[in-house]
C-alpha cells in the first residue's frame, strides 16, 4: 500500500513538472510572437506619420484598430488607436 502511494506521488510531481515545463515553453513563444509583432509594427510605422497613414494601413491589412480615450498616463484627453498584438488565457488564481 505503502509503494502505491509513493508511486502516485511520485507520478503526480512529473506531472507537475512536465506541465509547468510545457506552460513555460507556451509563454516563451507567446513573448516571441509578441516582440514579433511589435518590431514589425516599428519598422512599419516611423515618427511623423500621421494617424491617417497608420489607420489606412491598418485597415488595409485588415487589421482590427479600436479607438479609445485617455489610454495611459497622459493627462490630455486624445484618442488612441489601439490593436491587438496577441492574445493568452489570464493567470489562474491558484498556482
């Protein structure tokens, strides 16, 4: 009885292990994609640029584009372009 539970224990730790090994590699290339995307949208849009240019090239693209107010700390009220670069589930509370 006593080596089953062991076992089972010891079963239960590689498991552990193995999925925080694999969450790990799923963040590592989620970041990956993420400074992707961003570089591509530097090298893309340069200072000086007018928001029509990066919006018709948004669109173009068929890029998603959301605007909103008074994103950040700014302490004007302006309105942002906004798109998505990527997207991940949120952390789960117990961990």
């Amino acid at each position: 009885m006593l080596v089953l539970i062991v076992v089972a224990l010891v079963a239960l730790g590689v498991r552990h292990v193995l999925e925080k090994k694999a969450e790990r590699r799923a963040e590592q290339k989620r970041e990956i994609a993420y400074q992707s995307a961003v570089l591509s949208y530097s090298e893309r849009f340069r200072p000086g640029m007018t928001r029509k240019e990066v919006e018709d090239y948004l669109r173009a693209k068929n890029i998603g584009l959301q605007q909103m107010c008074c994103v950040g700390d700014s302490p004007k009220s302006v309105w942002d372009d906004l798109t998505k670069i990527g997207q991940e589930s949120a952390p789960s509370v117990l961990q």
